[in-house]
C-alpha cells in the first residue's frame, strides 16, 4: 500500500485513500489533454505531475493524517502544510529557462496567479520560502523531463507583444491545470457528482446557438433605459467585430457595462477587458 497519499476520505482507513502517484499521473493526464489544444502536450503533463510535489513531505502527510477531511489539501486554510511551493521551486531549479512559467501555475493553482515580486504571496516571495523536504518523491516524476519551446512567435522587437503572448500562454497553462486538477479530486472525492460530467466534448457551434438563445432572452427582458440600451450597442459592437478575421482587440467598457456575454459571443477574438 502506498505510503504517501494525495487524498484522504474522512472516517475512512488509509487503504482507501488516494495515492499519491495516481492523483498525480491523473492531473498530469487531463493537463496534458488540455493543453494539447493548443500545442502544450508536455508542458500540462509536467505541471501535473508536479503540482502536489509538496505531498511527499513528513509534514503534510501527518497532517493528512490528522485531520482525515475533505479539505485538507487546501493550503490557504488556516494550518494547512504549503503543498504547492515545491512544485515551483523544482521547476524553476530543474527546467530554464521555461520553468518560470509553470511555477506561476504550480504555485497558483489553489490560491490564484500572483505577482512576479512584490511581498511574500508573490512568486519571488514563495520561491525564497523554506519549505518542508519532498525527498521521497520518485525519480521518474522529478527528473526526465524535457519540454519543447512554446508555440509562440515571439516577437523579440516588440517587448510589449512579447509580454502580452507569455503571459497568455501562462494563463492558459494555469487554466490547463486548475481544470485538471479540480476534476482528477472531483472524480475520487465525489465519483456520482463526477458521473454526472459530459464524457463527450460539447460543440462550439452548439455552444454558439444556446448563447445567442439566452441573449435573446436578456434582451427581451432588459429594461428600456440609458443602462440598457448602452449594453445592447456594446453587444452589438462585439457581434459586429466577432465577424472581422482573427486578432487581438480590446473591450474598453465600465463596470456594470455588460462585458462578459458579449466577450462570449465574440469567440473569434481575443479581448482584453478594462473596468
């Protein structure tokens, strides 16, 4: 029976908890899977494999132990053991110059994307954090590894393009893994509610026409006044500009201004959005 564990069921004996390894190999899985999309295969599987590294110390295994609940895992609780720092740490130490990039995710995927520098919560200030040892983790996960260059033009005379991209590719790399591990804990924690998830990916264009239904249905119901009809011309314009080829534009509107259905609409585009 395995030692280490990612998961434990409350009142429930440790055989029945979730190794450690195959909670690991599930995110990396589904990551990978994820990422695949657009063309990040390797780079979601290592930050599944990586992102719970801080599970192989003494101390949160005895924590584990100790409380026996369904939230344990979750580090940003009050003393909880950070699980997720080692994770980043190996990245960075392990994989250059890329692996700065998947310790924002590793280091984020409980409590959120953090700054560059800036404080402790930062993830300058989690990288020169001491943290428990992770040395029982298995050779096969932490060596081995190798990832391809991102599928990014890079523009290296543009700085402020180049930014732009590397910070897309770490949201997408974070939403890769947030997603994956969510439902890797999802499908052990809680399998009935897991059952209950599509197996079969649901089609944009279907997606499309049940969107287009339900802004109808706002439409049809929104007030006639000054808010009201400023949402629907700024619907209006990102239906219009969703027709345009494929780029990079902005959505400049207020809070309150109806940003977020219409950026669902315009799925040709990639929007930046300012409150």
């Amino acid at each position: 029976m395995s030692r280490y564990f990612a998961h434990s069921l409350a009142g429930r004996p440790p055989e029945d908890w979730e190794p450690l390894e195959v909670h690991l190999q599930a995110v990396a899985d589904l990551a990978g899977e994820f990422a695949d999309r657009f063309g990040a295969t390797e780079w979601g599987r290592v930050l599944g494999l990586w992102h719970d590294l801080g599970k192989y110390s003494a101390a949160f295994q005895a924590y584990l132990r100790a409380a026996n609940g369904i939230d344990a895992h979750l580090e940003q609780q009050p003393g909880r053991v950070d699980h997720s720092t080692a994770g980043a740490k190996h990245a960075v130490e392990t994989l250059k110059p890329w692996g700065r990039l998947l310790a924002y995710a590793i280091a984020g995927h409980h409590a959120g994307l953090s700054d560059s520098a800036g404080g402790t919560s930062s993830l300058a200030g989690r990288l020169a954090k001491r943290i428990e040892p992770y040395d029982a983790a298995p050779s096969s996960i932490l060596r081995n590894v190798s990832l391809p260059q991102p599928t990014l033009s890079i523009d290296t005379k543009d700085e402020a393009r180049a930014s732009f991209q590397l910070g897309l590719f770490a949201r997408m790399l974070f939403s890769c893994l947030v997603d994956a591990d969510f439902l890797a804990t999802e499908s052990f924690m809680n399998p009935e509610q897991a059952k209950q998830r599509p197996t079969v990916g649901v089609q944009i264009d279907n997606m499309a026409i049940v969107l287009d239904q339900h802004l109808s249905r706002l439409a049809a119901g929104a007030p006639d006044n000054e808010v009201g009809r400023r949402r629907q011309k700024v619907l209006a314009a990102c239906r219009a500009a969703a027709n345009q080829p494929p780029g990079l534009f902005t959505l400049t509107v207020p809070t309150g201004g109806g940003k977020l259905l219409p950026r669902l609409h315009s799925r040709s585009l990639i929007p930046s959005a300012t409150q």
